[in-house]
C-alpha cells in the first residue's frame, strides 16, 4: 500500500511567491494557511488564519500537532501596505514581526512531543534587511542594517527573530533565504512598479488615469551616480525552484543556513533598467525633490509607494551570492535559471 506523501505546511500560500511554489510541491500534501484562499486548482488543504492575533500562535500549534507536517515554509508577511489593504504600521508589524515569531513559537511546541519533529523551517527575508546603501556586496554575515522603510525594518527584525530563535526549534533545520528584488511578469512590487510606471494607487484620479492607460514616469534626482547604480533582481519561479528544492534535501546538520540569492550574472544599472522599460525619465533636483513628489502621489492616493521608500530608490544594495552557488553545487544553474537581465526583461515584457 502507497504510503501518504509528507505534509507540509505554507503561510502566505495566497501570496505571489505562493502560488508560483504550489505547482512544484506534488510530492508533498500541502497546507495552506492565509487571510484569504488561494485561486488555485491544484489539491490544497486551506486553513484561514491570521498571524497578526495573538491566539494564532494557539491555532497554529495545533494545526502542527494534528498535522504532522516535514517542513513549514513561512511566506506570510505585508509587504505592500495598499494592495493588501493593511495600511496601520502597527499591524502590519504584528503581522510580520511578531507573526513570525509566533509561528515558530508554534514549531518549537509542536517538536517538544512530537515523535516524527518538524525537520526544516524556512523563511524569505530580504536584501532590503541589509540597508539601501551599501559600500560593498553584502555577505551573509554583513550587519543588519535597514532603516526608514517599515517592510525593509520589518524583514530586519524578523531575520533577527528567526536567527535568536532557531536553537529552540529542536532538531529542526532553519533556513533563512535573503532573496534581491523579485521579478518576473507575474511580480508586483514598489522598484518594478516605478520602473514600469504602474500606477498602482486607490484614489479616483488613478482610477481615471489606469482608465486612459497612463504611465507614471521613472523619477530621479539629478545627477549621474544614481544613474550608475547597480541592482540585482531574483526571478520569482527561481526563488520558488529553491525552496521546492530545500524541502527535497536532507534537512542540514548545522542549525541555520542563510542564503543571499539572487540571480545569475552581472547586476544592471538602474539607468539600464528605465531603458529596458522604456520608461519616461525625469530628473528632479534632488533627493528631497523626489521625497515631495513621492508624497504628492501617495497622499493623493495616485501611486502605492510609500515616501519611506526613497532610500532603496536612490541607493545601491548588491548581495555576494558564493555561498548560495556553493550550496546548490550542480544544481545551481537547473535552479537559478534566469539571468538577473532576463529576469527583469520578463518582468517588463508587452508593457512598452
């Protein structure tokens, strides 16, 4: 008799990042855990939970204990406070912050009694953890340093989180994965939408400019350093390859593992990115031009950036990625398949 595949346990499932890693989980019975189902075909067990209570932590544990799943694989986290509609910084970071903390507060009491413990937990934090302005490629071991942007401090705070609380887990392998920017055609997110000019906002007034088709421009300060600055991009099906390929090891004998990734080859220059875009370029005289402009837009409800986004607008972030080659070995480039310019050609194709 077939024995039944190992469960495994997905928050954020009806995330981008989710639905691109459902279709590589069929050797595994998934759960899926968010606010909302996912729009999806593929066999799912759908739990409706929300990590920003306090008695999710209950919840969870308990969904663990009665489960049994291999693997949790935490993608729930706001990153983009208009789309999601989660607007209070306050919640967002109950959701992020301390949502993170209480599902692993979940693992660690599930693997106290358990017989068959849960064997790997992996997390996505995020380049933006590292700080937008970086005088050298961040290693995996480069100070944590992200400020002003609340989902950039979050993604801090929570990869501090993971790592403080990856000894509790008992006999489960922690994996912290620091992706760059995603890309890719089906990827929404604040760099690809100024590169694209998506006017992403929920007033009126972007309602009647989507309407007519309008472009936002791409909006720089003066001067040829920001230009000339460089960005690394991970295709999203990339990222979802990796971890769908983590969940196929033998769970590490080190505790925690933490990743850079990115994608292959060279980063590109932002000015190269609002070429490939065919975006409009306009030039302002500074940075704080450009901080007027970002809160013209979003009080007006026009664009979804937020004016704390500025510093990872105007700054320069690359990631060392050897460590993630090393680990791949072989495999690196079957999973790593796009080059970081494809990926942001996909990202930008049929928007011209």
């Amino acid at each position: 008799m077939e024995s039944a595949k190992p469960v495994v346990v997905v928050t954020g499932i009806a995330g981008n990042l989710g639905s691109r890693l459902l279709p590589l989980l069929g050797d595994f019975s998934v759960i899926g855990v968010d606010l909302s189902p996912p729009q999806t075909d593929l066999p799912l067990q759908f739990e409706q939970l929300d990590l920003g209570q306090e008695s999710s932590t209950r919840t969870f544990y308990e969904l663990l204990h009665e489960t049994h799943p291999v693997a949790v694989i935490h993608l729930a986290f706001v990153i983009d406070a208009v789309r999601t509609g989660v607007l209070d910084t306050e919640r967002m970071w109950q959701i992020n912050v301390a949502g993170t903390a209480r599902v692993m507060e979940a693992i660690t009491e599930a693997n106290r009694t358990a017989e068959n413990p849960i064997r790997q937990f992996i997390f996505p934090s995020s380049v933006s953890a590292y700080g937008p302005s970086l005088s050298a490629p961040a290693r995996e071991e480069s100070v944590l340093a992200a400020h002003t942007l609340p989902y950039a401090i979050h993604k801090k705070q929570s990869d501090e989180v993971v790592q403080q609380r990856a000894p509790a887990l008992r006999g489960c392998s922690v994996y912290i994965l620091r992706p760059h920017i995603f890309a890719g055609a089906s990827v929404e997110n604040y760099l690809l939408g100024a590169f694209r000019g998506t006017i992403n906002g929920k007033g009126p007034r972007a309602e009647k400019m989507r309407s007519e088709g309008k472009r936002l421009p791409c909006m720089m300060p003066r001067g040829q350093q920001y230009l000339d600055n460089k960005i690394q991009f991970v295709h999203v099906d990339d990222m979802a390859r990796l971890i769908a390929h983590i969940l196929h090891r033998d769970p590490e004998a080190q505790r925690l593992t933490i990743l850079n990734v990115a994608g292959r080859g060279e980063p590109l220059t932002f000015g190269r990115c609002i070429e490939m875009a065919q975006a409009k370029l306009v030039r302002v005289p500074g940075k704080w031009a450009m901080k007027l402009v970002l809160q013209y837009m979003w009080k007006r409800q026009i664009s979804a950036i937020p004016p704390e986004a500025l510093p990872y607008m105007t700054g320069e972030y690359i990631m060392n990625t050897d460590r993630l080659r090393s680990f791949l070995g072989a495999e690196y480039e079957n999973l790593m398949r796009y080059m970081i310019v494809d990926a942001f050609a996909d990202s930008v194709k049929s928007r011209g």
